[in-house]
C-alpha cells in the first residue's frame, strides 16, 4: 500500500536532488542514434506467412 504523502520515496529523493544545469545539458544535447545494425535472414522472417496473406 503507497502513500502520496511519503515524502521518503525515490521519486521524491530524486527530484530532490536533481541537477538543473546537467538536465538542461542533458536536453540540449544533439546526440544522433547509431545507424541501426542490418538484420539476418532469421530476423528478417516475416510475421505473416506469406502463402495466407489476403491484402495483396
């Protein structure tokens, strides 16, 4: 059973001690994603046989 009140939650300790500068940092940060690694053929399978599609 939680409490709203519980001020020793990890929620509330968090937001305590969180760093303004560093999220702000954080947020301005342009990082771009690693392109995404080439699937293999046993990735590649479809979901959906292809024999009892009916879209097509």
């Amino acid at each position: 059973m939680s409490t709203t009140n519980n001020d020793t939650s990890d929620i509330k300790k968090a937001a305590d001690n969180a760093d303004v500068q560093q999220i702000e940092q954080n947020l301005q940060y342009n990082k771009q994603a690693d392109a995404p690694e080439p699937l293999t053929d046993a990735q590649k399978t479809p979901f959906i046989d292809e024999d009892v599609r009916t879209d097509k």
